[in-house]
C-alpha cells in the first residue's frame, strides 16, 4: 500500500430543483492508495452515489477536481476520459445497469469489444472469450452465458455486473451499495468475492449504509451534510470479516 490512486479535492455538487438549489456535496476531500479497500458511509441520500460517480469520471462535479493516477479527470480530453473508464476505473453501479436485450457473455464482453475493430475482433477473440471465462469463474456465474438478465436472480445479475466491472482488470474499482437489493446469505457472497479480489490487489471503494459491511474495508469515510465527517467509529468490529468466509 503505497502509491496515491486517487484524490478528490473539495468537491462540491449541487443539483437545481425547481428554484432552489440542493446542496449535496459542500467540498469533499479524500484520498484511496493503491490495494486500499475503502468504504463511503453515509444515510440514504447523503450523496454516496453522486460522490461516487464523480470519482468514476462519470459526472464532473461543479466545484472541485478529481485526480486519478495524478490526472485530473475532468481537464483530460473526453476521448482520454473514456479510455479512463473503460480501462482503468470499473464501476459496480447501485441497480446493476445490465443491458436486458443481451445475454451474460455479451454483456461481459461489452468492455473488452470498445476500442476493437471489426478487424481487431477477429485476432482478439480468443483472448477475450477466455478473459471473459475468467472473470465468470471468479463470480461463480459460468453455468449462466446464455441468460439474460431478466432470466438471472438478484445475486447472479450483481454478481454479472462485477464480472463487467473488473473484465478489464481495472486499477480502481468502484461498487455502489453491491449488496443492496440482495439478501443476506446472497450479500454475503458478493461480499466474499469483493474481499477476494482485494486480497489479490484490486483497490475498492465501497458506498454501502451498512456499518457490518463497512466493517470490512480497511478505512470507512463517513459523509454526512455534504461534507466527510469524523464518522462513530474508525475501527472494525473483529468478528465480522470471518463471517463472509
Ligand atoms: N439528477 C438529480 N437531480 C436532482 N436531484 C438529485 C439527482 N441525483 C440525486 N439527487 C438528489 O441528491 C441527493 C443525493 O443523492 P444520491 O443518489 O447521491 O444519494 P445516496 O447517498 O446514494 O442515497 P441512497 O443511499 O438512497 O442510494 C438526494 O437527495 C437525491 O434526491
Ligand atoms: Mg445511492
């Protein structure tokens, strides 16, 4: 753990409704090293989500920068931005965003097939037929390529949308509330398979509510009013990790 992969310098972000303005974010500052697992806590509507967007390249904020890798992301070229988040940042989003009209192996694949040529496509599909076995492998979900996601569970369709997020092999990966619309015993097991990867390298950054799942990351962010707070508690209960086991 060492090199800074991210650093967000007092981002704000607010949104017009009708005449009044809603302040969400009022200058939030954080920084993740690489193979850090961190969690943003916050209640519902605190703003989780649209912080969350603005550190995955995927909405500016209006005040502020983002810095991924030492660039800010939102002075780079729109072409280099979506380089940025097809290659480099995956992002796990809240309500999973699976295209319905294309089975799980093609919805996998939609990452690796940006930027590949028709041309390309022919040399590359080995390679990225195997890419894509991998990561379904890693998810458990091999037995599901031909489903569509209105033909998947609650668990198989997030646990797809992981599969999506880190067949790239992202530097940064970002998971919106991963167990959110998930039951226990089926949270837990996409909480495994987050802890999995960050014990392989990958570096998280979670946004749950829920302090039992926070209390695995390595460092929880509290975001409260707009702004990072102390939050309750800087330290995990103990017991907890072995349970996802
Ligand atoms: N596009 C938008 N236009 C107007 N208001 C918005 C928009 N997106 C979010 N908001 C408002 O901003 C606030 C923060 O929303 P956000 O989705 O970031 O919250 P959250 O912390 O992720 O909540 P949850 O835990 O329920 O997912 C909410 O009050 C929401 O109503
Ligand atoms: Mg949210």
């Amino acid at each position: 753990m060492s090199d800074l992969i991210l650093r967000a310098s007092d981002v704000s972000k607010s949104y017009q409704m009708g005449k009044s303005p809603l302040h969400v974010l009022r200058g939030v500052s954080l920084t993740v090293r690489t193979g850090e697992f961190v969690a943003i806590m916050g209640s519902s509507g605190c703003g989780k989500s649209t912080l969350l967007h603005i550190l995955g390249a995927l909405d500016p904020p209006d005040k502020g920068t983002v810095e991924f890798e030492g660039r800010n992301v939102y002075e780079i070229s729109r072409r280099q931005r979506n380089a940025l988040r097809n290659n480099a940042i995956g992002f796990i989003f809240q309500f999973y965003h699976l295209l319905p009209e294309l089975n799980v192996l093609e919805n996998i694949m939609v990452p690796r097939l940006v930027g590949t040529s028709i041309l390309a496509w022919r040399s590359k599909r080995a390679a990225i037929r195997k890419d894509v076995e991998r990561v379904l492998e890693q998810v458990g979900l091999t037995g599901r390529l031909k489903h569509r996601p209105d033909e998947l569970s609650g668990g198989e369709r997030q646990r797809a949308a992981i599969a999506r997020a880190i067949v790239n092999q992202p530097r940064l990966l970002l998971a919106d509330e991963p167990t959110g619309n998930l039951d226990v015993q089926t949270g837990k097991r996409i909480l495994a398979i987050l802890t999995r990867l960050n014990e392989q390298g990958q570096t998280i950054v979670m946004v749950t509510h829920d302090p039992a799942i926070a209390a695995l990351a390595h460092r929880r962010v509290h975001l409260a009013d707009g702004r990072v707070t102390d939050g309750p508690s800087q330290s995990a209960p103990a017991d907890i990790p072995a349970v996802i086991r």
